[in-house]
C-alpha cells in the first residue's frame, strides 16, 4: 500500500518517462541540445531500468533507484547553472527540473505488496480491484450490445 501523501512507484516511472521526454524535446529545439538531451537521456534510462512495472529492463532495485533519482535531481540542478545555455532553453529546463523535484520527493520507493486471492474481494485494499472488474464487465455487456445491433442493422439492411 502507498504511503500517505505520496505516489505509487508505476507513476513516477511514468513521470520520469514523461520529463525525460521533455527535456529530449527542448534540447532538440535548442541552438545546443548537448545538456538538456543528455539530462533527458540519463532520466529515462534510469526510468527504463528501475525493477517497476513500466520498465524496460529491471536492473535496479527501487532503493537503488531511490539514490540515483537524487543524484539525478543534482546534476539537473546543477546543469540548470552551466554557463552557455540559451535563455529559452534554460527556462524551460528549470521548469522542467521543479517537476522532476516535486515528482522525486512525492514518490513512495517502498516495495510492493503481495495479496493473495482472499485479501483482494474482502478488504479495503481490494476496492480498487473490485471497481476495475467492475468497469471491465460493463464495458464487456457495452461492447456486446453494440456488436449485436450493429449485426442487427447490417442483417436488415440485407
């Protein structure tokens, strides 16, 4: 379970794919995409190997992760400071870092949870599933209503 007042792990992940892609994206638009495409890179890779559910190779452990997202948040505030960058770039760069800040400091590192069968339908912490087989069957019957009066009409437009 997520501990108050922060974020599930699977969110930061994205999160993280999120300002990496940002800052990629301004450092492509930049008269010297050097610093903030390579502080785009470093923050995606480190999203794509942290042992999350959105990872691409699950390499590091989330404590791990934990410390390299802090390290990260270093050399991003550092590389907000280096001399030569444009304005533009700069500005959007810091904007971008505060994100990433805020992202890093509200994130739960802790490890997931394992429930069994049982925990998931009678407790609390199996609402969440509860409601999500829920919205699958609805949209299932929704889904099988439409098919059988799209078929309808295309029977009788026959």
């Amino acid at each position: 379970m997520v501990a108050e007042g922060k974020r599930a792990f699977w969110l930061h992940q994205a999160a993280e794919y999120v300002v990496g892609g940002a800052l990629v994206a301004s450092g492509l638009q930049s008269v010297d995409p050097l610093v903030p495409t390579a502080l785009g890179a470093l923050i995606v890779i480190n999203a794509a190997v942290a042992d999350a559910p959105l990872a691409a190779f699950r390499k590091v452990g989330r404590r791990a992760h934990r410390v390299l997202d802090y390290l990260l948040v270093a050399i991003a505030v550092a590389a907000c400071a280096l001399p030569g960058l444009e304005t533009n770039t700069r500005l959007v760069q810091i904007l971008v870092v505060v994100v990433f800040v805020v992202v890093v400091v509200r994130t739960d590192y802790s490890a997931p949870v394992k429930k069994g069968i049982t925990e998931l339908s009678g407790t609390p912490d199996g609402r969440a599933d509860e409601i999500g087989r829920l919205a699958g069957r609805t949209a299932g019957r929704l889904a099988g209503r439409v098919r059988a009066r799209m078929k309808q009409s295309n029977d009788e437009s026959a």
